[in-house]
C-alpha cells in the first residue's frame, strides 16, 4: 500500500495497536500525527519513524492530549493541520476498559470508557471531517473490538463503547460516501498489548482455546488492515466492520 503524501492521524498512539498503525502507516509513507496522553512515549514513537538524521521524507509529530478533554482535543487537531498541512486519515483507536460487574460498577467507570472508547471518536471525526471534505478525499478507521459485537461479561461500559463505535461508523460512512471518504471499522480479537498483559495466565489459556488459529493476534496483525482500509486499494469498502480475531467470531 503506497500512502506517499497523505497525513495520517492515530489517537492512542503511544503504545500496542496504536503505535503498531503508526509504524505501518509510515511504513507506507504517510506522515503521521501521534495523539496520547504520554509525550514520552509519544516522542519516543516519533523519534522511531523520524529520527534525527532525517532523510525518509516522512514526518512524525508527537501531540499529547487527554482525548477526554474537547478543548485539547480540538486545539491539537488544529496544530496538526498547521504542522502537517491536512489530514487524509484518521484512525480512532484510543480505549481504556475500567471492568466491573454491571450491579458493581460506578457511574465515574462506565463515563471513562464511554468518553474515552467513543466519544473521543465522535470528537475526533467531527474536527478531522472537514480537511476530507475539503479535498474530497479521505480514509476514518475506527478500532472496535470483538466484545463489541458479542457482548463480555464484566465489561458492559467497554462492549458498550466498542458496539456504538459500529453503529457510528456506518452512519458516518452514509452521511460521507458521497465526497470520496470511506468509515470504516476493525474490530480486533485478542492481541497482545499491555490491556491484555494484565489478564491472568488461566484467563489466556482459556481465550486461546476459543481461537481457531490457535494463537494470540499481534498489533501488527490489526496495522496491516488498518494500512489496507486507509489505502486507494480500499477505495470501494465502506461502512464495513473487518474482524481481525483469529476465527474467534465468524459470519
């Protein structure tokens, strides 16, 4: 996938399937606007795509932002556009799970999720739209999760979020096909990331053994896709959920 020239911006950018897009997207030559709450590592990440001796003719910029927050949010989309001069792609990936059973959970953990998993993504499309529209021409990739289209128990706030990002990316993809801009979503099986590491070693074994594949995805199995969607191959898919499980969820 040839991405030269387009600007692509990741949220949750700082580390697992967010930082594994951005390596692959300027991998295909796009520049790439890095959101997370951690410079650090954000920096850490641009350093990596854009070192300091130069030479790829690929840009990486690093923009820490609480996604929760609208006003950093928005005065951060507008410096990329200052720095990077447009933005082709976005991809939604920033998520955060605060599990609890639903009789237990607090009201404090279910907005969390909620405001981070899809409100950030709604933020995000709304203040990205109008450079695509613009240009007529741009690639929204929304990551959800196979728990959102199956439903985990003690996970309500999380498969909420993950589900309605589905529903938002159709509804996108409608009200955008028309101007050459596709919405599309990946919804991710179980990946090794640091969400994932927490879980105990009797919790994994049992996961594995509702994947047919027979192993654990990587984030580099869910940025290869990722890349596809966001590329002019992609160019006729909208409005499409693609699982990337392992054979977890199948139809």
């Amino acid at each position: 996938m040839n991405l030269t020239g387009r600007v692509a911006l990741i949220t949750g950018a700082s580390q697992g399937i967010g930082r594994a897009c951005a390596l692959k997207l300027a991998k295909c030559g796009a520049s790439v606007a890095l959101v997370a709450r951690n410079q650090q590592k954000l920096e850490q990440v641009a350093q990596q795509i854009s070192p300091a001796d130069g030479g790829t003719g690929v840009l990486a910029r690093a923009f820490p932002v609480d996604v929760e927050n609208e006003e950093q949010l928005k005065a951060a989309f507008k410096a990329v556009i200052s720095e990077l001069g447009k933005i082709d792609i976005l991809v939604n990936n920033a998520g955060i799970t605060r599990d609890q059973l639903i009789m237990r959970m607090k009201r404090a953990d279910w907005d969390a999720v909620l405001n981070t998993n899809l409100t950030s993504a709604y933020l995000c499309t709304q203040q990205a739209i109008g450079s695509m529209l613009k240009q007529r021409w741009g690639r929204i990739i929304n990551i959800t999760s196979v728990f959102g289209q199956t439903g985990q128990a003690g996970q309500t706030n999380y498969s909420a979020s993950k589900a309605g990002l589905i529903g938002l990316t159709m509804a996108v993809a409608r009200e955008v096909g028309s101007r050459n801009i596709t919405c599309n979503a990946v919804a991710p099986g179980f990946i090794e990331t640091a969400m994932t590491s927490t879980l105990s070693d009797e919790l994994k074994q049992t996961a594995l053994k509702t994947i047919p594949l027979g192993r654990v995805g990587a984030p580099e199995d869910v940025a290869n896709c990722v890349a596809f969607l966001a590329s002019e191959e992609a160019g006729y898919i909208t409005g499409h959920v693609l699982n990337v499980n392992g054979g977890m969820l199948m139809g």
